[in-house]
C-alpha cells in the first residue's frame, strides 16, 4: 500500500486541463501539497501559482529544486517534446508525462505516420514532402477533398482540409512558402481524407501496459451543429457509444496494442498520456493523430469518470508499477459546457470581468481556461476558452441538463458557448 499524503506536486500549464489536474490533485489522499506554474485565475484561488518557461527543462528543474517539488505533472505537449521529463528524471524527480523520444509522436506528423505505417496501425494514407514542387504536382494527382498538414507543433491549428485543388495548393504555399507556422511547416504531410465520426481515445500508458479511459467525443467547430470555424474544442462528453463494443474490440487489437508494441520495439519506454484520436470509419476505426498528453477539454471529463485517484494513477505510471486491473470507473456521464471569450477563435477581448455563481449544484463544477486573477482579486477573461462548467450525472442527459442549467449564470462581455454539446449521442440515445 502507499503511504497516505506526501506528494509535493508541481503541475505545468494554464489550461482547462491543467485546472482539472489541480482539482484532483486536491482531492487526491496522495497529495500533501500542489502548486502549479503558471496557472490561470481560477487555479489561483486554489492554490500557489508560479511563473517558468515550461519549455525550458533547466529552468523547470530550478524551480524544482526551489520549491522542493517531489512529483511534476505536465499539462501540454510543449515541455514533453522540449525534454523536460526526460531533465526531471535524470535529476531523480518523477514525472507524469512521456519522454521526448515518445513526444514525437505528437510533435512530428511525419514521424507519426511512419511509425503508424512501419507498425502497421491503420490510418489515413499520406505523402511527406520537404520541397513545394513535389508537394503540388503530387497533390494535383489526387482527388478532393484531401487533407495538409504541417508536420511539426502548431497549436491545433496546423490542419486544412482542402475540398478543392486551388484551397489545397494554398495551404501548401502558406506553410512551406509563406511559412505560416514557421519551421512546423518544414515538412508537410498531405494524407487522404478519412469519412466517419471521430472519437477521442484517452490512454494512461505504462509501457504495455494501459488503462483506457472512457472514449470522449469533443465539439471542434465554433458553431453549432459543428459548423464555422476550427477551435481548440467547444465542449466534450463521455462516454460516447460511438465505440460500440466491436470497434473497442478492434481499437484494442488493431491500433493500441501494436502502437504500444511498436513504441517498445523502437526502444521507447512510454509514460504518460497516450491520446488516440480515432476516426469511426466503414472499415472499422483509423488513427487520426496521436498527441502525448490529455486533450483539452476532454481531460475535464475524464478526471471525474475515475474513481480510482488519478494521482495515484500517474505516480505508478511514472514509477513503472502501474497495473490496470485495480483501475475503477464511475459509472453515468460527464460532459463540460466551454464559454469563449468573443471573437474567440478569432481576435478575441480580453480583460473583461468574469461573474460567477455563488452556489454551484450538486454534480457540478466549474474549470477555468483563460482567466486570470487581478491584483484587487477580480478574476477576468484572459484567453480564448474561458472557461468549462462540468457536470456529471447518471445519463448524458442529465448531465447536459445539469450543466446547462448553470451555464447562463456564468457571465461575462462577449461570451459565447455552443448549446449542442454531445448531440450526436443524444441522438443516439433517442433523447434528441
Ligand atoms: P489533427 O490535428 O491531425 O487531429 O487534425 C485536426 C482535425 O482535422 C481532426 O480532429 C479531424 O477532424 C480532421 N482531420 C485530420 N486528418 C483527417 C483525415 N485524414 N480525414 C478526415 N479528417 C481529418
Ligand atoms: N480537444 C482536442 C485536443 O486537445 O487536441
């Protein structure tokens, strides 16, 4: 058994995500002491929040050493692909979160798909190309719609799904011309675009050994009815019955274990989050894309599905003793309502004050996104997602209704959020 409460956790980034990590680490047992670095306004209600560059892993380990942290979480894919796992664990302290060499699964595209290919993971079929002639007289090949991406980290935005051959040779020239995402677009992968519904595989990864967490779905689109533009996600549920059985079946056999066998095989000791996001495809599921650490908003939905303490989950994973046997679910749903700041994913205001409701309703909860606490102690709007009410209940409906019944009594200038979040599976159960 562990002994209760001495985890001294240093948790990286300022996102939904990371305020959800705080969260459970607050009601972890496991847990003596959290700070985080650098937080947002609502993690600074909660607990002590310290500036670093995240991307820099001596100066993460200096802030390490400074506090006395003994457990780091990271948040983002930035510091795991920058190494800063890889510097905390050559200095002995434990890390949740892959290595550097296991990171480039998120941080190269091009490294990701053929590593799919050489493991022999369905996924999209795709072309890597370095130079723009090549990239357009290939692309003028191939029939429509068809789907550019920049190879390297850009911030969720390094997608275009081109339905024609004009829009398809001008993402290619943003990026590997006008270098729009600067050296990301170095290398662009160019793949064939994948028909179905997307679903968003959360794994908790100990080398081969993994815990699945229930399958979420986010809401990607601005508007409703998936509809406008690309966001960082407006909203997510899970679980989702979009993976019915039959496609867990083959998720498991035919993309988790040979991804976690290929990873072993090309001398990768992964651990941390793996997150498979999967398109549901009439020929069974296919891998989108891999990313190395929680998706946001889902992880907001996923902490409360455990009842097993995460934290305990992550310090196992990180020593390499995790076994997902003991692992318990809650059972019922969770889904988590984002409210964006206007313009949001545009140019968007910020500054403004945010109102909160002063009681909050059994199962739910609310996680700050941008905001920021001021000096006279007003929490204000500071990014794109503000913020997610989260709510909990024994069907996807009941938790929608929870939410949504919180929802308007959140306020601030300019907010907007979708009101059809999990509509799909409201669907699916009959309700909608
Ligand atoms: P990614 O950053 O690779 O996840 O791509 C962002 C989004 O673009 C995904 O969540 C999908 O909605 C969409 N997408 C990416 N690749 C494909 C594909 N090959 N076929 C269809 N949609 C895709
Ligand atoms: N919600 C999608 C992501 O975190 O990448």
């Amino acid at each position: 058994m562990a002994t209760q409460g001495n985890l001294d956790v240093l948790i990286l980034g300022s996102g939904g995500r990371e305020h959800s990590l705080l969260k459970a680490c607050l009601r972890s047992p496991r847990v003596a002491k959290v700070r985080v670095a650098p937080g947002n306004g609502g993690m600074a209600l909660e607990a002590e929040c310290l500036e670093v560059d995240a991307a820099n892993p001596a100066a993460v380990l200096a802030l390490v050493r400074q506090t006395g942290s003994n457990f780091v979480i990271v948040g983002p894919e930035v510091p795991l692909a920058a190494g800063v796992v890889d510097a905390l664990e050559a200095a002995g302290v434990p890390a949740y979160g892959p290595l550097a060499a296991g990171a480039r699964l998120e941080a190269s595209k091009a490294f990701s798909k053929d590593f799919m290919v050489r493991h022999k993971v369905p996924t999209a079929s795709s072309e890597t190309f370095r130079q723009l002639e090549p990239a357009l007289a290939y692309v003028r090949r191939q029939s429509v719609p068809i789907v550019i991406k920049a190879s390297g980290l850009a911030a969720g935005k390094g997608v275009v799904i081109a339905t024609t051959h004009a829009e398809a040779e001008a993402a290619l020239r943003d990026m590997m011309q006008a270098k729009i995402f600067g050296a990301s677009g170095d290398e662009v992968v160019i793949e064939e675009f994948m028909q179905g519904e997307e679903a968003s595989i959360m794994l908790m990864v100990c080398g081969e050994e993994y815990l699945m967490l229930p399958p979420s779905q986010d809401h990607k689109r601005v508007g409703e009815g998936d509809t406008g533009l690309n966001t960082g996600g407006m909203g997510a549920y899970a679980p989702t019955t979009v993976v019915t059985p039959e496609v867990e079946r083959r998720l498991r056999e035919e993309i988790i274990v040979p991804t976690l066998r290929g990873l072993k095989a090309d001398g990768i000791d992964y651990r941390g989050t793996l997150y498979v996001g999967i398109m549901v495809t009439a020929t069974g599921p296919r891998v989108v894309e891999y990313n190395v650490r929680f998706g946001d908003p889902e992880c907001q939905v996923l902490m409360p599905s455990l009842e097993t303490d995460p934290v305990q989950i992550m310090e196992d994973i990180a020593l390499g003793r995790f076994r997902s046997a003991s692992v318990k679910l809650r059972p019922g749903a969770t889904i988590i309502i984002v409210l964006a700041a206007g313009g949001y994913p545009g140019e968007i205001r910020k500054g403004d004050v945010i109102t909160l409701p002063v009681n909050l309703p059994a199962g739910v909860d609310i996680v700050h996104g941008g905001t920021k606490r001021q000096a006279d102690g007003r929490v204000v709007t500071a990014g794109g997602r503000v913020l997610g009410v989260v709510a909990h209940g024994a069907t996807l409906q009941e938790a929608a209704q929870r939410a949504y019944s919180v929802v308007p009594q959140v306020k601030f200038e300019g907010s907007h959020y979708r009101r059809d979040i999990g509509y799909r599976q409201l669907r699916r159960d009959g309700v909608l």
